[in-house]
C-alpha cells in the first residue's frame, strides 16, 4: 500500500561559485513513499515551474545507480542514510512524515558549485586523463583467452572498476581526499595484465594530478562508509605500495643516468 508523505525540503540554493548561497524551505508534498528521492525532486519542479518560480538545479543521468552524477548531501550524509545506495536508488520509504530534509552539494573545495546542487567535478576527469587507460595493439580482435587472468585478480579489479566517479568519498572526508576515487580507477587497471606496461608510470601520474587538487588522506575511513558501492579502502594501500615503489624505481634510473 503506498502512503503519501509531506515534507519540507531544505535546499540550497546559489546562482553560481561566485556568489552566496542560501538556505530555502520548499514544501513537498503528496509524496508517494515509493518514489526515488530524484522523483520526488522532479514532483517539486514540476510544482515550482507551474507557480512561475525558480525549480531547484541538480544533477542526474541514469538513475540506475551507475553514473554516479547524482550527488547529493541529504541530512548531512553523501547520498543520504542508505548504506550502499546512490541518490537515485533512495527512496522516500526512508523518511518520516512530516519530516524536515536538508539538500546540500558535495562540499568540497576541488568542486566548485555550478548552481544549486549542481557541482563541477572535472577534477576527477584530470585525473583520469592522466593515467586511466592502457595501450592496445590495434588490429583484428585477440582471442578471448590469449591472456589468462586468474579469478582473484579478475574479481578485485571487478571490485576497483564499481567506481562510478561520483565524488561522495571527497564530500565526505575531513580533508576533501581524492584517494579512494583515485585508487579505484589505479587498480581496476594496475592489476590485470593488460595494464602492467603503464602500471608505476600510471600511478604517479594521477596520484600526482591528484594532489594537485585535493586534499591529503589520513585514513580516517569516511571515504568508505559514504561510497554507494562501498569500494574497500584497501586499494588506497596499493596504490601507496604502487606510488613508492614508481618512485623508487625513478629514482634509481635518474641516478645511473
């Protein structure tokens, strides 16, 4: 049986980087508890646009949890109180009637708000750019068995590459740490074989994009606990081992050269 809720949204609201934000009360109401927190925001647009005011800017794509723009703080937790959940796939069964909901963005320095809730997170793209890829051989396509890959390698890379990039790991930590994103898009490639050739020269090149924008990672663990698809913090440990050992490795060949 479906049951309608009324709430009242907190939202914020700013016209672009450059200017103050504010707080807004909008109410929502009628909402079926079934809905997607993204389609009760859509019921309350819907709303604004008839009354002639300004609808509340946010980002959204698949709403299939795996594209990972959805990001939203909702009562002070990335993605809201779901475990494991990105804002798409929350649904309003987890709020009270008559509840009051805070609607923030990410806050964090590297993502400059674009308007409303909607944030820049091109950051991340550089840090991509830097490294995250591998190099092919083109040609007609290998077999699919020319190179062998054992189970548990498969599956941690398989774990790595859940990443979808939304930024909840930076809203969330105390200093605004790329680490986990970075480390989960080093090693879905650092581990398999394909991406051994680029492997200490990958690592230090985004770990060092990284830095160049985020803040520094003193495992306090909020990185995890707010990732929709819980990526283990373990992969920041390897790419550490990942990063000193490049360095290392540079700084012999600098010495012989």
């Amino acid at each position: 049986m479906t049951t309608l809720l009324n709430l009242t949204l907190k939202v914020w609201r700013q016209n672009g980087p450059s200017d103050a934000g504010r707080f807004e009360s909008i109410a929502a109401t009628d909402v079926k508890d079934d809905m997607s927190f993204l389609e009760m925001l859509d019921q309350v647009n819907e709303r604004l646009n008839n009354e002639g005011k300004e609808p509340i800017t946010f980002d959204h794509d698949c709403r299939e949890g795996i594209c990972g723009t959805c990001s939203l703080m909702i009562n002070g937790q990335a993605h809201g109180p779901e475990r494991g959940t990105a804002t798409c796939q929350l649904h309003m069964r987890r709020f009270r009637n008559g509840q009051e909901v805070i609607i923030e963005p990410w806050r964090a320095a590297a993502f400059p708000i674009i308007k409303d809730l909607m944030v820049d997170r091109s950051t991340f793209d550089r840090i991509v750019e830097a490294g995250g890829y591998i190099s092919a051989a083109t040609g007609g396509a290998p077999d699919a068995n020319l190179i062998l890959v054992p189970k548990p390698v498969s599956d941690a890379a398989m774990d790595a590459a859940q990443c979808i990039g939304c930024g909840a790991c930076v809203a969330a930590c105390p200093n605004g740490a790329a680490n986990l994103f970075t480390a989960a898009k080093v090693a879905h490639l650092n581990l398999l074989p394909q991406g051994q050739p680029e492997r200490f020269q990958r690592v230090v090149a985004m770990v060092d994009t990284m830095e160049q924008h985020f803040g520094s990672c003193t495992n306090h663990g909020e990185c995890r606990e707010a990732c929709p698809k819980e990526i283990s913090i373990d992969f920041i440990a390897l790419m550490n081992k990942d990063y000193v050992k490049a360095k290392f490795k540079n700084s012999r060949t600098l010495s012989r050269s």
